[in-house]
C-alpha cells in the first residue's frame, strides 16, 4: 500500500485572500515569524501495492482535469511510503 | 420558446430562474443534472446555488454531470447558455468561458443590491439593454473575485466580451470590475450578479434583470 500524494497550490500571481488572512492572524498571537503565509490543498490517495507508472500517469491526469484548475492553481505529485 | 434551467445537487436559484423565464413568456423547461436530455430546449440557463457543496472548488465537480456533456458540445455549436453565479463557476470549470472565480478579495460573502454597467449588448442575453446602461442587480456569492491572466484580460478588453462590470465600487476584487463576460462566439454569458432575482418590484431592487431573460426569447424568435 502506498500513498499517492497531490499537493494544489494557487499560482504565485494570482491573489490568495485566505492565506493572506492566516497571515494577518499569526501576529495577533505572538508568531512574528512569517513574511507571507499561501494555502493550499493536499490529496492524500492510497493505492494497492507500489504505484506503477501508468497509475501515476492517470493520478497526472486527474490532476490537470478535476483536482486542480490549471487557470488558477498549480500541482504536485509525489509518492509517500 | 422552450428555456431549460438545470437543477445540480445544491442549485438554489433554479425555481427562481424558471420564474423569471414564465415572467419573460417563455415556457421554463426544468432540467435535471443527471441525465443528457436537453428536452428540445433552445436556451439553457445555469443557475446559482453551492452546487455539489462547493466541494473541490465551486463548479469542479458540476462540470462533470451527464447534462454538461450535453451543453458543452451544443455551446460550442452555438447554443445559448446563461450561466448565473454558480452557473458562471461551472462554465469557466467548463472552459466554455476564461479565466476563473476565486474567494472574494475580503473574504466574505457578499449578499446586497449592485449597480452594474452593461457594457456588451450583442450576445442573445443581453440584446435588450442598451450599451452603458445601469442596472441593479443583486449579488449573492463568496467566490466571485475573476481572475484571469493578462492576455486573457487583454482578449477580453478587446473583443469587447466584457457583458456587465461593477459600477462605483469593486465588491471583490474582481480585475477590471467584471462581473460577466461572454465567449468569442457571443452565444455563452457568464455573470456574477442574480438577474433573476431582479424581475419584478415586490421580490427585487428592481426589474432590470428580466431583460436578460425578454432578451433570450427575442433573439430566439429573430433566428
């Protein structure tokens, strides 16, 4: 069993207003460590056995077509042992 | 003139948009999301609401039902579609229109009464407004800021595809203050505002949204 991970960002240019309000919360409680916070999505898919090539080529697929909105978001695909 | 509203898993404005259709007299056809029959309609309408809980992103999911497959191939064959808030997220998922609707710019949800500017008259949706005129039209939405890239924007601007744009003040971050645009081909409108909840003063900040739906049933009897 293996997991297929996802990882959907926003692009860099394109304004992120949920993660400029986590942002915004950090200082109110003392955490003055970050200059810019971005959120994004993660996809946690788990697979029978070791993903083969052709699975992740679909996990690809899926990707570009329902999780992400290639307009707007980038995404990552990585496999977790 | 048969008019289909379809009504997705979590469509909120479906029986209002079938209303505004009667109240414009055409004949409101309800259509169903899971099934490919577009019941001989000649128009179709999009409507709002949190289709599929907005799970994934507003409209990911929707794009996928049986009667899109339907209306996305008709749409590129020239067949009307309005799509209206929710209907508008489900056509840029689509690709039937650019760019895309992200989380209001303040982050909340917006529900009051907009003055728009119409500002492209030539699609079958809004052929009964004047270039430049105002309107009132609410909005109801958290995810309506459109985004879009520079060259798309540019497209845009120039072909004269911008259909409504937020006059006075920006609620949301929209770029250029697009609240609706249409496609190359001018038969596919997307907008953020609820002309169907515009149609009559007992329910509405005025009657300015029923052209939107006179204007349909005009250019389907000029064809």
């Amino acid at each position: 069993m293996a997991t297929i991970i996802v990882e959907v960002m926003l692009k860099p240019e394109i304004l992120d207003p949920q993660g400029q309000a986590v942002a915004a919360a950090l200082p109110r409680l003392g955490f003055n460590f970050a200059q810019s916070v971005r959120q994004g999505k993660r996809f946690e898919i788990v697979v029978a056995g070791e993903p083969t090539h052709a699975q992740l080529a679909e996990v690809e697929q899926a990707a570009e077509k329902l999780l992400s909105n290639p307009v707007i978001e980038t995404y990552v695909v990585k496999v977790e042992k | 003139m048969r008019i289909g509203v379809v009504t997705f898993p979590g469509s909120l404005d479906d029986s209002s948009a079938l209303r505004a259709i009667r109240l414009a007299g055409g004949e409101a056809v309800p259509l169903f999301h899971a099934s490919d029959d577009l019941k001989e309609v000649q128009a179709v309408v999009l409507p709002g609401g949190f289709s599929y809980g907005d799970y994934l992103r507003c409209g990911a999911i929707s794009r996928f039902a049986p009667i899109m497959s339907s209306i996305i191939v008709a749409a590129e064959h020239g067949f009307p579609v309005l799509g209206i808030c929710n209907g508008f997220q489900i056509l840029t998922e689509s690709h039937l229109l650019p760019g895309a609707l992200i989380r209001n710019q303040d982050l909340h949800f917006i529900c009051k009464d907009q003055p728009l500017t119409v500002e492209n008259v030539n699609t079958p949706w809004t052929s009964g407004y004047t270039k430049g005129e105002r309107i009132v039209v609410p909005i109801k939405n958290g995810e309506g800021s459109f985004q879009a890239s520079a060259q798309t924007l540019s497209e845009l601007e120039d072909e004269g595809r911008v259909v409504l744009r937020y006059a006075d003040v920006n609620p949301n971050g929209s770029q250029n203050n697009i609240a609706g645009i249409t496609n190359a081909r001018g038969n596919v409108v997307g907008v953020m505002p609820h002309p169907e909840q515009a149609i009559e003063s007992l329910t509405g900040p005025s009657e300015d949204g029923l052209t939107f739906f006179t204007s349909i049933l005009h250019s389907l009897v000029g064809r």
